[in-house]
C-alpha cells in the first residue's frame, strides 16, 4: 500500500492507493479521511482491483482553509478532476455518509464515468430537516478530543477500534492549519444549503445505466436504516444489503463482510476485476 500527495486543479489532496486491476475508488465522510478505508483496501485489491482512496478538501492531509469549495457540488467537481488526473475512465465509486453523497451526485451528472456506484450510510437520500441541520453544523466545529470520541463511539460498534491512538491522531488533523476554518465553511453550508443537494431524484435517472448497491449498518444513529429502506422501496433497480451488528461505518466494524458484499454485487452486475 502506498500513499502520495498529488495536485487536483491547484488544491492538493492525499492518495492512498493499493493492487492493480479495475479501479475502485473510495470517498470518505465528514471529518474522516483516506486511511480509514485501510482495511477495506487490503481485501478489495486482493480480488483483482486497484483501489484509490483520498483526502477530500479540508479533511486528512489535503489543502484546508478558505478559497475553497465545501459543498456537495464542490466536492463533485474536484472527484471529477481527481479522476482526470489519475486517468481514471470509468471507476466503480463507493462513498461513506457525505462521500456517498458527493459520489451519487457525480454518477447522476456523468453515468458515463461510473462503472458502478455504492452508497454506505449515505447523507442526501432525504432532506436532513433544519433540526438535524443545525446539529451537524455545531458538531463541526466542535473537534475536541472528547467530541472525537464520541462520534467515533456514535458511528462504531466495535469500540475496540477506538483507541486512544485514533482519537489522538483524529485530534490533531482535525485541529492542523486551515482545518478549523474548513469545518466552520462546512459547517454553515449544512446549516443554510445540504438540503438543496438531496440526490433522490438524481439516483432515479442511474436505472439501467450504473449499477446500485446501497449498504447500512442497522445500527446507524447517523442515517438510519429507514431511510435506505424507504429509498431501496422506491428505487427497484437497487440492490439492498444489511451488515448487522454495524452502524454509520459498517466497512470498519465489520470490513470483510463488507468486502464480500461489495464483490457479490461486483459480480453479479458483471463488472469486471483484474
């Protein structure tokens, strides 16, 4: 497995990358980064694949501060960028809460350039409402140790991954240079404008044209498990797993259940591996 610094149009980001094959790539959600698709990665790349994860802007290791974008339609267009600068064609896409948002969005506008798409926990199937907005919008720029913890505790079943390591290191990158300004841009865009980029009606238009997996843990308190049922209900093309015994992150409580339902659904849809 290797990692890199690369440029995106003039805004730097981290690629974390490992196999060789068809590429996945991975986007993480609000407040994570890269390597915490690490062991998804491992299992994914032995199957025949190359699999990319990155920093999105104002996460991980990636350009920070103002001047930037942060919205689900910025991070659209900068996925896009990335993956003119990898040549990456046609990728399979599997996004994490926000990320899965950002990778809908982009598959809808450009189907053509997703080989596959798979949603985990996934923000922006629903409107959050202006409650749900306004609590995420505070819980960004709140990235104390103990507010780490907590969410870490929130969106994990298996606290044995909770270490203080984790905490110690979120802490830190969460509190580098530009990351506070970052979250408060993000912060606010959750507050006054996510509800206008919910994806529903763009997923409708991806039947016949990108396969569709949606993947949840029964136990996420982020974006619960009735959402994606309801949103499975309406979208009939749509194939529906549940990991029990996970939540909000179901690809680290459990990753090699995870990885065997992302290649069945690989398989069955009859997208290619190396």
């Amino acid at each position: 497995m290797i990692s890199y610094p690369i440029d995106v149009g003039g805004t730097r980001t981290r690629i974390v990358e490992h196999g060789s094959g068809p590429a996945v790539v991975l986007i993480h959600g609000l407040g994570t980064r890269a390597d915490r698709w690490r062991t998804t990665m491992e299992r994914l790349a032995d199957s025949g694949r190359r699999v990319i994860a990155f920093d999105l802007p104002g996460h991980g290791f990636a350009a920070k501060g103002e001047g930037i974008d942060y919205s689900v339609q910025g991070y659209a267009r900068f996925l896009a960028a990335l993956l003119d600068t990898l040549g990456l064609e046609r990728p399979v896409l599997i996004g994490a809460s926000l990320g899965g948002q950002v990778a809908a969005t982009f598959a809808a506008r450009t189907p053509q350039r997703a080989a596959a798409l798979i949603l985990v926990g996934s923000t922006g199937l629903k409107p959050f409402g202006p409650e749900a907005r306004l609590q995420t919008s505070r819980m960004l720029v709140d990235m104390s140790k103990d507010a780490i913890r907590t969410r870490l505790q929130r969106g994990l079943r298996n606290h044995a991954l909770i270490t203080d390591e984790l905490v110690e290191e979120d802490f830190r990158i969460n509190n580098s240079p530009g990351a506070a300004e970052a979250f408060r841009a993000l912060g606010a865009y959750f507050a006054e404008r996510i509800d206008d980029d919910v994806v529903f009606d763009a997923l409708k238009s991806l039947d016949g044209k990108v396969p569709l997996m949606l993947v949840w843990g029964p136990e996420d308190a982020a974006v619960p498990i009735a959402v994606a049922e309801e949103v499975a209900g309406k979208l009939k093309f749509a194939s529906f797993v549940t990991l029990p015994g996970t939540a909000h992150n179901p690809y680290m409580d459990k990753p090699a259940e995870f990885c065997r339902a992302v290649m069945g659904f690989l398989s069955k849809a009859s997208v290619p591996a190396g």
